[in-house]
C-alpha cells in the first residue's frame, strides 16, 4: 500500500469498554522475538500486519474526494500458540463501506500449514463483490471459526482470533464529482486548442 491510505488499529468490538490491550503491530518476518510471542506465518514477505487479541484495522484514503477498490492480499492465520494441528481455527473477515453507503461483507477460510507446522501466507481470491465495489472505508479482522459459524463472544473467543495480512493491493477511484471537473478540465483544453488551430488557419 502506498503512503495515500490510514490505517487505523482497533480494539475488539465485544470487548468491555474499560478492557485495553495490543490488539495490532507491524512485524517483521525475521523479528525472532515478535515470533516468539505469537507464531508467525511462513512465507512472510519483509513486513505485514498482524492483529492480534481479536483486533481488527480500518482502512481510508488520505485523499480527498477519492475513494478505492479492493484489488487483493496475503493473509494467513496467527496462531496464539505454536504447535497447533492443521485445521481452520477462524476466517478472515473483510468488512466495506460501499460510496454509496451500503455495507458489504464477507469472509475466508485461513491457509493451513506447511510441512513443518507452521501456518502460511497465500493470496486471497476477492470476489467479484469486493474488486468490483467503490469503497469509502475497509475493515479488516478475524473470528474463530467452528467449521460452521464464527464465534463473536468476547468470552469464547479469549482473544484468539487473529491474523495477518500483507501486499495490500488498493486501487484509488476519485469521486465521480472530481471526475466531472477532470473531464471539464480536458474539453476546455480541447476546446482551446481547437480556436488556437482555427484562429492560425484563418491568418
């Protein structure tokens, strides 16, 4: 992602509200000790996202009048503990605000592991929902996952559900106003390049 979007660290929307904690960091794939403390996932490229303690991150353009589409990204699943068997403890949720207000959501089964246990990154597959929807703000955060439901009770949870994601792959849309005043912009160009060429052609 480029230096045009926000990322904003979020606690727990279950949570109680006196209840603070570290819910998100970035983490370096070679950062021994930041793997010690949670198990990080193979294949890391350099930095990602981690959230973690069931956190989540919002992400919103910095620009004005300008909105996005959500074009990809790595994720993989943190686990809170090492050596957990291959089984898909929680799904990614991804969480929009369209630009015209209306909220789509949906979520994806985590990676397992590799031959040596340790749980991977892969490339999620975006819907068509999702690539093809303008987007004002996107949530990004994990739950635990039964094989039938996601579990959203603060107390069930205990502050598992977590993830990582990286190469973030955002596309900026302007607003449809500031794609009239471009647009106004260019035929005005156009217009008087047109009287500049008439007016030489008729000297």
């Amino acid at each position: 992602m480029d230096q045009h979007f926000l990322l904003q660290v979020q606690s727990s929307s279950t949570a109680d509200a006196g209840e603070v904690g570290f819910v998100g960091a970035q983490i370096q794939s070679n950062n021994d000790f930041a793997c010690l403390i949670t198990a990080c996932p193979a294949d890391g490229d350099g930095a990602y996202y981690a959230g973690l303690n069931d956190g989540s991150v919002r992400i919103t353009s910095t620009l004005a009048n300008s909105w996005f589409r959500l074009q990809g990204l790595s994720f993989a699943f943190v686990a809170p503990v090492q050596g957990l068997v291959n089984f898909s403890y929680g799904r990614l949720i991804l969480s929009g605000t369209t630009s015209a207000n209306d909220k789509i959501t949906n979520s994806f089964d985590f990676p397992g592991q590799n031959a040596s246990g340790a749980f991977v990154f892969s490339d999620l597959a975006v819907d068509n929902a999702f690539s093809s929807a303008v987007l004002t703000s996107l949530t990004i955060n994990a739950c635990l996952f039964d094989g039938d439901v996601c579990q959203t009770d603060h107390q069930l949870t205990q502050n598992q559900a977590q993830f990582a994601v990286d190469n973030i792959n955002l596309a900026e849309v302007p607003e449809p106003a500031t794609i009239g005043l471009m647009l106004m912009g260019v035929a005005g160009l156009t217009a008087a390049r047109r009287r500049k060429a008439s007016n030489k052609g008729s000297n």
